[in-house]
C-alpha cells in the first residue's frame, strides 16, 4: 500500500533533483569543470565533515550560529563544511605544502549553511569554484574574475555584471578617522548591513562632519567602468587607499586585455566578508535575480592562519542561483526519452544490439519484463520512444518489417 | 528589463507622503493618488512601475527584487531583518518603539522590576532583542492588532508596541515607561538592483535626499 506522502519529509533548505533537473546540473558542472581544466586548474574534493576548530579558524563572526555542528562519539564538535576556501586552504597547508607556487585548484561541492531558507539562502548549496594560490599579482585577480565572467557566460546566462571593489581604499578611509577600534566595528557592522541611513547618523552622532566620514558615504557612489575609477582618486587618503586604487586599475587595464570589460563594473561598495579578504573583492548579479550568483576576491591572510603564508585569490559561483536565473528563460525539463526500446526473447541478440548501438552514442533501453511484442510495442508508444525492436528467438517470416535500424 | 524601475509603495498611513516624495523627485506618478484597487500600475513610457503593497511585505518584495525600490517604515525593517539596502531616511511616518504598562501597575517603578512577565506585541523581534540586552526574561506574545487590549483582560503585563501621538495609549489607560528607539519612513533598494540599475537609482536617490534636506531646512 502507498505510504502517506506527507510522511516522507526533507529538512527545510534541502532539495531533490529529478530527472531533467539533475541532467541541466551535470551539464553545467562538465562545462566548468573542463573549462577551469582548460585554465589548467585542477580539481580537489575535501570530505563533507570537518572538526569545527580547523574550519573556523578564519571565518569570523560571519559564520558563526550558521553552521550545522554535531558531535562525533568521541565528543569532538564536527561540522558540515559552510563553504570551500578554508577546506582548500588547510588542503594546502597540510598536504601541498611542498608543492611549487603557484597553485591552480578548482571544485564543485556541497557546502551547508543554517540560514532561513528564503531569498536565494538554502541550507544546502551547490558551490563551483577556482582558487590560485602562491600570487598576489594584479594578473592573479584579473586571471580569476576573467575565468568567472568566462564561466557565466557558458553557462548561457545572457545579461550579468561582475563588480569589483577593493576592500583597502575602505580600510585606508576608516584609519584616517579619529574612532576607537568599537566604534570602527560598528562602523564595519553598519557598511555590512547597507544601513547607510544608521551609518550616517553615527558618522554626525560622532561629529566626523570631517571629509574622509563623507568619503565614507559616498563610496557606494563610486560605480561603473573606467570613468568612475578616475573619479574616485579623491578617496586616494593615504599610502592603503592610493595602493588599493592603483591595483584597481591594474586589474582593470587586465580585464580590458582578456576582453571582458563589458562585463564588469567598479563599485567601491561592494565590501565582503571583512574578516576574510585583503585586497580586491567582487560579486556577480544578473537582471531578474534579487541576489548575487558569484563572490570572491583576494585573502591573503587566511592561509597564514593555518601555518601556511601565502597569498590567494579565488571565487565561488552559486550553481543553484544560476540555475534558478536559468529556468527563467527556459522550459523546465522532464525526463529524457531513450533513443531505441529493444525487447524480445532472443537475449543473446538484443544483448549484442544495444552494446553496438551504445557504443554509437545511441541511448537504448532493454525491455526487462518480458514484455511480449504487443505490449512492448505499446510501451514503446507511451513513452515516445521513436524505434522499438522485438528480437524473437525464432524469428516469424514477417517480422522483418519491425525490425528497424536506428 | 534594465531599463525598468520597480517601486513598492505601502499602502496606509505612510502611501501619501511616500507618493509626494516620489512626485517630488520628479517621478511620474499618475494615477496613484486616485481611489483606486488596482495593486500594480505600469508606466512603459517612464520606464516606471509600482507595486502598492501591505507595508510589512515590501522588505519581502524588494528582498527578492520583485521591487528594486521600496518605502517602508523602520519599524518594519528592524523587526524583519531582510537584506536590504536603506539609502534614505524620509523623516515622515514618525513613531516610537515603546514598554508601555497598566497605569496602575507602572506607578514609580522601574522597568528592572519586572521581570519573568508577559509581553504582548505585534513586534516579537524587536521585543525580544530589546529584554535579552538589559538581560531581562520575558514571555514574548506575538498579536496581530489591538496590542493594548492584551493588559485590559489579563493576557499580557505589558506591550512592545509603536506610538506616534500617545492617545491610545492614554485611552486605554496604559504608560510608557521605556522608549526603545524611534523610527520614520525610509527608502530601500536590493542589492542587486541598486547595483544593475546605479544610473536610474543613484540620481533618484540624491534628488530625494536633496528634497528631504531642503524641507528640514525649511520647516
């Protein structure tokens, strides 16, 4: 008897793929992978549960009350991994440690969040990325948000931008003001949150009317292509926020070279994960989606945190976002119908047929219920498969006629 | 799609001055001030289209960028806590978070002094963030309307609720002992919008700022 289908419940932020959904899945992850391949990347997989104290060494308050952490039975606190750079970066330092620099590694993985399962947050996320670790020249960033741009658009997303900020100019602005490292935090918390209305009030509750509090604002300002980047030279107040700008146009001039351009834009208020990155920081949109598809940018410390100093960039795309941005303009797909349906009672025949079709390519079912040829034939027909062959084991002298090539 | 904006407005109290300040910044706005029931209007030539909505699902709206643009309360968007960006506080629509108490009960004491009690409010974040950080427990009672009833018939012993002028509150013979904060209309973007559309949204904003500006300044 069937069971009660409300019985058989999966955990809020999880989903299934069925058949069409999984295929689109697969397609794109062989696109990337071979694509990352072709950069020379090379794929790593890390385990799926890590112990909690070598995972969070960096992440910082951002990830923390976010995580799906359990016990093991000796009482160590496990957790599933929320996301792939710190995984790789302790690859790196316990594993590859002696490899030569620089390093060039890709993944596709599952990485587990405890958000609210609402606006683009899922519990459980299918993450595609690149990390090239061991360069922290501008040609390294360039190199990876070229690679993104490079692997959006195969993905056949039509309309997206990548926009870039650098997390220095911000961080050269805030040493100019005369705040204590609390007062600095909420400031970092309030630029976090886009409450520029709360940032603001601070900034005046603070008296900074001061020029570099107003720089401050205005940095969200600070968008678009080559233009605003020389616009934004009034934010160069000291040796940190001129370096940054600089390695803005480094990367820039780059990006112009691999021929991307049109797909990018400056934005100084794209500030990410301020625990995390140290120089260039980056996410992708794409019209129609109220949240971002990519993220990365450069951490140049985290590998120092696990012993191993070294500089790195990298980024991860949401494999489900662009899906989802995908679906939009595309018919949701079923399941894929076989090329050819051979049945029949004659094994060793059939068996030889489909190994010979399989190896053309062709997708072939063999009939394992024993259908006689009427009810295969009938079959067949529901299914829509377009050829259907009956192999008696002696064969009538009419049945040439339903043997069909494919 | 690019080239058209989406702007939720709320219905309600804040729906005039959130239409005015709108017209004001030079945005077409024909037909919103009409009586009618329509939810959605589409202005192709103006490349504008609104959303008129309930005021606590814009955050939800321009979350999602069903809306690039939103007017909301404050109110709202600290009790959601949706990503969002706030860009302009609008300074109309003022009210005020506050612990409010039966007259009789609130007589000379002190908020410290009631601990373990019941609150009833249409605001169970911001109730509860506000008793966690003085370190006080209390037993939070999520309403949907007519927070002040809850003290009357003995559900509740005090409310978290907005007050604007203070007359409910006197009708139904409760004080505030607490205020927790203040909050006025504010104009939000996505992320995600503000970012694709920066050329439409970015002198809206400033114009709208300017307009807030000048009217501080004049009043």
């Amino acid at each position: 008897m069937a069971k009660d289908r409300s019985l058989l419940p999966i955990p809020a932020g999880m989903r299934d793929f069925l058949p069409g959904e999984a295929q689109l899945r697969r397609v794109l992850e062989n696109k990337w992978a071979q694509l990352y391949t072709s950069w020379s990347y090379e794929e790593v997989m890390t385990p799926t549960v890590e112990y909690l104290d070598v995972l969070t060494i960096d992440t910082g308050e951002e990830m923390a009350g976010r995580l799906f952490q359990f016990f093991d039975r000796k009482g160590h606190i496990m957790v599933l991994r929320p996301e792939m750079t710190t995984p790789i970066a302790r690859l790196m330092a316990s594993r590859l440690y002696k490899d030569t620099l620089p390093q060039r590694l890709f993944y596709g993985a599952n990485v587990f969040r405890y958000d609210e399962p609402q606006a683009g947050r899922q519990r459980e996320i299918f993450q595609s990325g690149v990390e090239l670790i061991g360069a922290s020249s501008p040609l390294a960033d360039a190199e990876v948000i070229a690679l993104a741009v490079e692997a959006l658009r195969q993905s056949g997303l039509e309309e997206f931008q990548i926009s870039i900020g650098q997390i220095e100019v911000f961080n050269g602005i805030m040493d100019e003001l005369p705040l204590s490292p609390e007062d600095k935090s909420k400031i970092r918390d309030l630029v976090a949150k886009k409450d520029f209305v709360s940032l603001e009030e601070f900034l005046q509750n603070h008296h900074l009317n001061l020029e570099q509090a107003e720089l401050l604002l205005r940095l969200p300002t600070f968008h678009g292509g080559k233009e605003a980047l020389e616009e934004a030279s009034i934010l160069a107040v000291n040796e940190k926020a001129r370096q940054g700008l600089e390695n803005l146009h480094q990367v820039y001039s780059a990006l112009c070279l691999y021929g991307v351009e049109e797909y990018v834009a400056f934005d100084l208020g794209v500030l990410r994960g301020f625990d995390y990155y140290t120089g260039i920081v980056f996410e992708g949109y794409t019209v129609g989606l109220g949240f971002p598809i990519c993220g990365g940018g450069r951490y140049d410390r985290l590998l120092s945190q696990v012993g191993y100093d070294c500089p790195a960039t990298g980024f991860a795309i949401g494999l489900d976002r662009v899906l989802l941005a995908l679906s939009r303009n595309q018919q949701p797909k079923t399941h894929t119908k076989p090329d050819v349906l051979l049945g029949g009672d004659d094994l060793v025949e059939i068996f030889a047929k489909a190994a010979r079709l399989r190896a053309r390519g062709f997708r072939v079912e063999v009939d394992v219920l024993g259908r006689q040829e009427e009810a295969l034939k009938a079959y067949g027909r529901e299914r829509g498969i377009a050829d259907i062959i009956y192999f008696a084991l002696s064969p009538r002298e009419d049945a040439d006629d339903v043997k069909k090539e494919a | 799609m690019r080239n058209l904006l989406t702007i939720a407005l709320p219905k309600g109290k804040l729906y005039g001055d959130a239409v005015d300040i709108l017209a004001e910044a030079g945005l077409c706005v024909d037909g919103l001030k009409e009586d009618s029931r329509k939810m959605v209007f589409t202005n192709e030539k103006a490349g504008l289209k609104y959303i008129i909505c309930r005021p606590t699902d814009i955050p939800t709206f321009v979350e999602y960028g069903a809306a690039d643009l939103g007017i909301v309360g404050k109110d709202t968007i600290v009790e959601q806590d949706k990503d969002l960006m706030e860009l302009v506080d609008l300074r109309f629509g003022y009210c005020r978070f506050v612990v409010a108490l039966p007259e009789v009960t609130a007589h000379g004491r002190d908020i410290s002094q009631f601990n373990h009690r019941r609150v009833a409010t249409k605001f169970p974040n911001v109730a509860e963030n506000y008793f966690r950080q003085r370190g006080m427990q209390v037993e939070v009672i999520k309403l949907h309307g007519n927070i002040e009833l809850a003290p009357a018939v003995g559900l509740a012993d005090m409310i978290v609720d907005i007050v604007s002028t203070g007359r409910t509150l006197r009708e139904n013979q409760l004080v505030a002992i607490e205020d927790i904060f203040s909050a006025t209309a504010r104009m939000v973007a996505n992320r995600v919008s503000y970012r694709l559309k920066h050329s439409r949204i970015q002198p809206l904003i400033e114009e709208v700022r300017r307009n807030v500006k000048d009217k501080e300044v004049r009043s």
